[in-house]
C-alpha cells in the first residue's frame, strides 16, 4: 500500500526539503503539499517534479490560521484519499520579530553565544495580531489550526490496519516560562512564537495519551538553527552578511547549528524511517549537524508535564467547540441576509 504523506508549509525552507527527501526515499509515496500561498506551491511542485519525474504529488491549499481554510482543506483532502500515514504539521510563522539589541550584543561577545543563537531565550519578542476569527495569529497558525486539522483528518489517521504518526515541527525557543495555561494564546504577553512552540510539545503528549490505542502516534522535532525566510525576517539583511561567517565558525563547536533546510529536516525525514509505536513520546527529536557536515538525530527529553499537558487539552477540546458554534452562527447569518 502506498504511504500518504501530508505537509503543511511545504513550498519552501525546511518544508520543502524534507518533500525532497522523502521523494528520494520512497518515489511511490503520494505526496500532498498543503500551502497558503498556491503559486508558491505550485512552484514547489513543480521542482520537485524536475527531479522526481514520476512523483504523485498533489497540492492542497491551506491556511492554518485561518479556521474556514482548516474545515474546507479537510474536507478536500478526505475526498481524495482515504489514508494518512504521516502528517507533518510544519507551517509557522513568527509576526514582526524584535530582537533586544542590548541582549544581543552583551551575548555575542559571551560564552552564552551558541545557547543565544540556538534558541534566542531572552532574545526575540513579537507583535502579535487577532485573526478574523478572533484568535491570536500566532497561537491560531502554530498550533490551534494544526490541531483542528488532526481532528478533521482522525477518520483517515486512525485506522486498524497501520498506525500513523502526526509529527510537530517545534523549536529550541519553546520555553516553559513564555506559556500559561490562564492565557493559552498569548495574548498578554510578548513571545507568542516561544508559547505556541512549547504548547506543541504539550499536545504532542496529549494526543499520544489520546490516540495510541486508536493507531495513532505523534512526535515533536527540532530543527536546530536553520537560516530560513523566518529567521532572515529576525535581523536586517546587513546583520547576517556579518554574523554568517562567525555562525559557520561557531559551527565547529557545537551541533545545534543545522544552518540549511537539508540538515534542519533531518529529524523530520528520520522520523519517515521509525515505526511510529517505538518513538518515545516525551522526547523531543533533534536535528544535529557535527562540525564535519554530518546530519544525525538525537532525544531529548522535554520539558513538560502530563497534568499541564491534558488541561491544555481540554481547554483545545472547549475552544474548538467555541469555534465551530462561531462559523455555523456565521452561516446562519448569512443566509438570513440572502
């Protein structure tokens, strides 16, 4: 039986990439690119068909933020096909990035350098923005749409016959101190990036405790520091021209520093070889890059609790049930209007 594959942010960086590879891995795999932006996504289907002539990719347009997109792309994807075998929930965004100059500086003349890099704690804050919906954009796009998907798509991801895994792109920056389960979306404080990626590691726990029984399995990967359109937006392009070579020098010396796409989805491609039942469901698996070039994954264990897990779960549970009264109140509304 040919393997399902979805992925969501798939025209360009890290996304991108790991199509690449699994295109290279498996050609008889049927791939869907699930993207906002479609001329994007057809560009991307396109190089991949240059390389993988043969290729059953099909494209998906999606945007995670973006309730009413959620709903009709599920419903489309369900139409055609009737499996999903691995799921990667890659799409993010990172609004409007403000770096703390004076942290930034005092840190990179400091044997604190690599740890700032590899995961701009104390480094980075955000402007967010209230979606149509009325939702924070960054929780809404990160995490929230994501997990309205898994819901929309349990029918073809629970299946008897072979388990599937749903695989969370998360991030060194997901800090516990930068989430609260009293304000889910962030909405009064300054890193909703930090909030929304270690709340990814909280549902990955949850639908593991959920789902296992039912065939289905998720992970959280990180993708090291990888030079992306999103980590380009955080600092003026003048910035990098001075800071890349001393990135490539600090390269040598630690492991984090995954630099391109390729290297940056190593962990999500390694993730495509494992039986899902096997992988460790408090482990956040890393890309990695030694100073040689060579790409590995490792564990690490997060840094999260079962209980803060399932209550972020329910109060998940209650607001999805908050939004699809919404939409159908909506459609109620319209139709009297006509």
């Amino acid at each position: 039986m040919k393997k399902v594959v979805l992925v969501t942010g798939a025209n360009s960086g890290i996304g991108l990439a790991l199509c690449e590879r699994l295109l290279s891995q498996d050609a008889q795999l049927q791939l869907c690119l699930a993207c906002r932006n479609m001329q994007r996504a057809d560009a991307a289907r396109q190089a991949l068909l240059v390389s993988h002539p043969q290729a059953q990719v099909t494209l998906l347009h999606l945007d995670v933020g973006n309730m009413r997109s959620v709903l009709r792309a599920a419903e489309e994807f369900k139409q055609k096909y009737n499996r999903l075998d691995y799921m990667y929930l890659n799409a993010g965004i990172m609004p409007n990035p403000r770096v703390d100059h004076k942290a930034f500086y005092k840190g990179l003349f400091s044997s604190n350098v690599v740890h700032m890099f590899a995961t701009g704690e104390g480094l980075l804050t955000q402007e967010d923005k209230v979606t149509p919906n009325g939702l924070q954009e960054v929780f809404a796009t990160n995490l929230f749409g994501h997990f309205l998907l898994v819901k929309e798509l349990e029918p073809l991801l629970c299946q008897m016959d072979h388990n599937s895994l749903v695989i969370w792109t998360s991030s060194s920056n997901a800090q516990r101190s930068a989430f609260s389960l009293d304000d889910i979306q962030h909405q009064k404080g300054r890193e909703p990036y930090s909030s929304s990626k270690y709340a990814s590691d909280l549902l990955s726990l949850a639908l593991n405790r959920h789902y296992n029984n039912q065939g289905l399995y998720s992970s959280v990967i990180c993708p090291g520091l990888v030079m992306t359109n999103l980590t380009y937006g955080i600092l003026p392009s003048f910035f990098w021209t001075f800071i890349m070579p001393i990135m490539w020098l600090i390269r040598i010396f630690t492991n984090t520093f995954t630099l391109s796409p390729y290297n940056g989805a190593e962990a999500l491609f390694w993730l495509f070889m494992q039986k899902p039942e096997t992988l460790d469901p408090m482990a956040k698996y890393h890309s990695l890059t030694s100073g040689l070039g060579n790409n590995y994954t490792k564990p690490h264990k997060m840094d999260v609790d079962e209980n803060v897990s399932e209550a972020l779960y329910v109060k998940l549970l209650e607001l999805e049930d908050t939004m699809r009264k919404k939409l159908r109140d909506e459609d109620v509304d319209i139709k009297a209007k006509n």
